[in-house]
C-alpha cells in the first residue's frame, strides 16, 4: 500500500526566515514558493514549508500511495480513522492524515510528481498502489 517516504511538511510561522534557513542547509532555492506553501525538492523528496501549521504539532511526514482512496479505505478497515479529510492541494496532489489505533498519525499523499520506476516499484499492486 505504501511506496515510500515521500513529503515531510514543517511548521514554518515565520515562512521567510524558514525559507532562507532550509535554502541555506539545502543548498537550493524552493521549486514551489507562494505565501501559504513552500516546497523544496532535496534528492527526490519534497520538503515542505507551511506558515499555518502548528510547530507545537511538530512536523508531518506522508508517505506516498497511488490511490489515496483506496489506500483510505484500507486504513479504515484496519481500525484507523480520518483526522484530515483528503484534500486536492493543487496539481492533482491529494493528501490526508488518520490516526492508527495506537494513537499515531499517518499522512498520505498521492503525487502525480512522483513516479514509480520499474526498478522501484513493488512487485504487488495491492490496495493503496
């Protein structure tokens, strides 16, 4: 269901000061900058920069499927439940986080972006891929 790590968003309440930080450890400028939403491509990960989250929440990690609908509909199954609804972002990105039955928190996020090679791709296509 899960083809890897693909997005950690930071709380970023002061966006330009995070964005001259996370330029400088990176080493690049963002690919995506807009008031509401930074975005870094760091080795085929996005890193990414938001001014409305919570720092006391603490980062968000989402890992990415090819079907967040199917891949919400497994993690329901399985005793998890909605914490933020899927929602399309913008440029066909779709992202949305459940909490697991032990508390913890699970982003998804379905990337049109990233793709899956032939030499990355897993050998099922179960629910989720």
């Amino acid at each position: 269901m899960l083809l890897g790590l693909r997005t950690v968003v930071y709380p970023a309440p002061d966006l330009a000061a995070a964005k001259e930080w996370w330029s400088a450890v990176l080493g690049v400028q963002p690919y995506f900058d807009e008031p509401f939403f930074v975005g870094f491509n760091p080795g085929g990960y996005e890193l990414g920069l938001d001014p409305a989250a919570d720092p006391e929440a603490g980062p968000q990690t989402y890992w990415g499927v090819r079907s967040i609908d199917a891949a919400a509909a497994r993690l329901t199954e399985l005793g998890a439940v909605p914490v933020d609804a899927i929602a399309d972002v913008g440029d066909g990105i779709r992202l949305g986080t459940f909490r697991a039955p032990d508390g913890s928190i699970l982003g998804l996020i379905e990337n049109p972006v990233f793709t899956v090679t032939a030499a990355t791709a897993p050998e099922s296509d179960g629910p989720g891929r």
